[in-house]
C-alpha cells in the first residue's frame, strides 16, 4: 500500500511500528539491548535476525528502524541505515566499500568535511581520489576508468550551489561499473529525484532539513537492500556510527512537516533572490532557480523547486560581508543549514576555512560569499531584513 501513497503521507505514516498499546505517537525505544527467551533463542537470533528482532542498538533499535523504513520509502530505496550524523553516513558509506588500491572520482566542490574525508582519510589507507569539475561532464569521462569503484558528489555543491547532472554522471559511472554515491541534503529528500536518476547511493544528513529544528545530530545512508546489509551494516556496526533511538525519535518527528516546511522554505528561498538579484551592493545571486544559474535549465529539470539555500557575494570582500552580517537582525549567524530559523554563514572562514586561498578562488568561495538558509519567517521580514543590512556595508 505505501508504494502508492504521496510524499506527504509517507513522510508521516511509513515504518510505524506500535506496541500493545496502541500508541499514536511514535514509542521511543531507549534501551541498548534486548533480552531473549532462551539460550537457544539468543542463538538464533545472532544467526538470523528476524524483521522485528533486535540483538543490540548498534546494529538497530525498533524506533531507529521506523526512521530507516520512514527515510527509505520517501527515498525510494529499498532500505537504509541511520547514523550518528551527515559526516557518520558519508564518510562510512565511502570507507565501507573501499580498500587500499581502489579509485574513486568526485566533484572538487564539497563541503570541507567531505574534502577532508576523501583528500586525507581516504587516501591515507591507499585509495586513489581524482577530483573534477563536478559540472564538467567531459571531465568525467576523462577520469573514471575500467576499475574506479565509485563516484561522488553532492547533487548541489555548498556553498557554490553548482548543480550536478546526475544522470549523465550516473551513465558514465556505470559504464565502467562504478557506484554513484550523492550527498543529497541541499536537494532535500522533497525535492529529490536522485534515484530515479541513477544514483546507487543517496547520503543525507538529517540534522539538515530532516530534523530541521536544530535539536538533533543524525544521518542517513540510502540504498538497495544489499548494499544497505551486506556492505554498510557490517561496517557500521562495528565502528559503531549508529543513530541513537532518542535522536531517532525527532527525525521521525521532523519529517511529518518535512513536505510543508521545505516547500515553504523554497518559495522563500526564491523570493529572497529575486529581491536581490541585481542589487548595487552585490558581485553575484545564486540560487539553482534563479535565471541566469549556470545549471538553471539542468536545476529545473532535475528538482521541482530550487532548494532552501542561497549564496550572496557581497561587494568589498570579507570586512564589507562581516558588516552586513553583523548587521542582520533576524537572520542568525551559524553553520547549519535547512533550519527553521534563517542562517547564515560566511563560508571562506568558518565551514571552509581550512582549504587553501588558490582552491577557494577555484571553487568560486570568495571572502563576500556569504550562505543564506532560509528558516519559515516572513519572507518580506527577511528580504527586508536582508536589504537594511545592505545598505550599511
């Protein structure tokens, strides 16, 4: 039945398991382990566990799996596998199916974690990492070969907001056997066509716009059955990377308004840049539905809406972007993002800070970049709010 429900519905009723009770609320499981029948049953267990059995919260939780379940079906995936955060999914999808001589191939235009993962852990254990220009599809071409075991991206790249063709990177992976691994949090789970695509893999982190209030830490691995049990769980379970029940328990209360708040975000989000667009005191606007985006015409094709993010270059570099920053009165300066409160981030010196200056200027992250996640406010109080601090740089 859940197969012919909307997003809307799955968002608030896939995966629910209720006790004897009844509940109507999903029930948050805080225990570690479970205790068994018998001896024997105990043994059974650790050889098979059923759909509804659990041997340890490492390896999963009745109020985890309602998550996993929940996040998988929106997804379209068969399965998934929730994680501790976006960086616990992202980097333990990557380590889990590579080893020493393995080659991967991704975008250069990542989140600093992300960078960090593939340019210094991956290759620390004798991977082999090529990165291209994620919108260069001859690029692509030119760098996986027969053997690359995988290719990665995020599908819109932070804080550029470069938007990848996911098909074509996909088709070209394939060619070679490659698995196509997205981090998919700026496209939403809402707004994402990423499998249907071609993406093998899809990454979330769900402190993003899953959770979407700022409580919780959590991420989410999403893929077919085999690559969810046979590759990834073994691996998770023992590093021990696994989603708490209680943190569980928000995400799955984050996604009932998940739909809502992201399509009210979006519409905010581009609201927000047509107000700016053009504006004396800024070099640049970009936002993945905004005419004049590199990728607007991939961007309309691939996502119904444009996302919940926006990047300004403001005009004077860093000391003219601290101003207007310090200025702001509604928005909050931090480094999260898909929140419902607006946020923004000067990118050059805090998520970015540690790449060099020559690879900031390649990737187009200049000292007036400034990130706007736009939060359920007013959109008028924020284009406002946006344009007054403005006019004080």
């Amino acid at each position: 039945m859940t197969n012919t429900w909307k997003t809307r519905t799955k968002l608030v009723h896939s995966g629910t398991r209720r006790s004897q009770y009844g509940e109507m609320s999903e029930a948050i499981f805080l225990t570690q382990g479970f205790a068994y029948e018998s001896a024997e049953a105990a043994e059974a267990r650790f050889i098979k566990a059923g759909e509804d059995e659990f041997i340890y919260a490492r390896y999963g939780n009745p109020t985890v799996r309602m998550f996993e379940e929940r996040i998988a079906a929106v997804e379209g995936t068969e399965d998934a596998f929730a994680t501790a955060s976006g960086m616990a999914a992202v980097s333990g999808a990557l380590t889990s199916m590579l080893r020493a001589g393995d080659h991967v191939v991704s975008s250069r235009a990542l989140f600093g974690s992300c960078l960090y993962v593939l340019e210094e852990v991956l290759t620390r254990y004798g991977v082999l990492v090529t990165f291209v220009d994620g919108t260069d599809l001859q690029q692509w071409k030119d760098a996986v070969k027969p053997g690359t075991k995988a290719v990665f991206f995020e599908t819109i790249s932070n804080p550029t907001l470069e938007v990848i063709d996911i098909r074509a990177v996909s088709d070209i992976a394939h060619a070679v056997g490659a698995l196509v691994i997205a981090d998919n949090v700026f496209a939403t789970p809402v707004f994402s066509r990423a499998v249907a695509l071609g993406a093998d893999v899809v990454v979330y982190s769900a402190t993003k716009h899953i959770d979407g209030q700022g409580r919780a830490l959590g991420g989410v691995v999403c893929a077919s059955r085999e690559f969810i049990r046979k590759t990834f769980e073994p691996y998770m379970k023992h590093t021990g990377g696994a989603m708490s029940p209680f943190n569980a328990w928000v995400m799955l209360n984050g996604m009932q308004t998940l739909d809502l708040r992201c399509h009210a975000q979006a519409d905010g989000a581009l609201a927000i840049a047509q107000a700016l667009q053009g504006h004396p005191k800024l070099e640049r606007v970009i936002f993945p539905h905004l005419p004049g985006h590199p990728q607007y015409d991939l961007a309309r094709t691939q996502m119904e809406k444009g996302g919940t993010v926006l990047s300004i270059d403001v005009a004077g570099g860093q000391a003219a972007a601290f101003r207007f920053l310090n200025a702001l009165g509604i928005f909050l300066i931090s480094n999260n993002l898909g929140d419902a409160k607006s946020i923004v981030t000067h990118p050059a010196t805090t998520t970015h800070q540690r790449i060099a200056a020559p690879q900031k200027i390649v990737l187009g992250i200049t000292p007036g970049l400034v990130r706007i996640s736009v939060g359920l406010e007013d959109p008028g109080d924020l284009i406002d709010d946006l344009t007054a601090a403005l006019a004080t740089v």
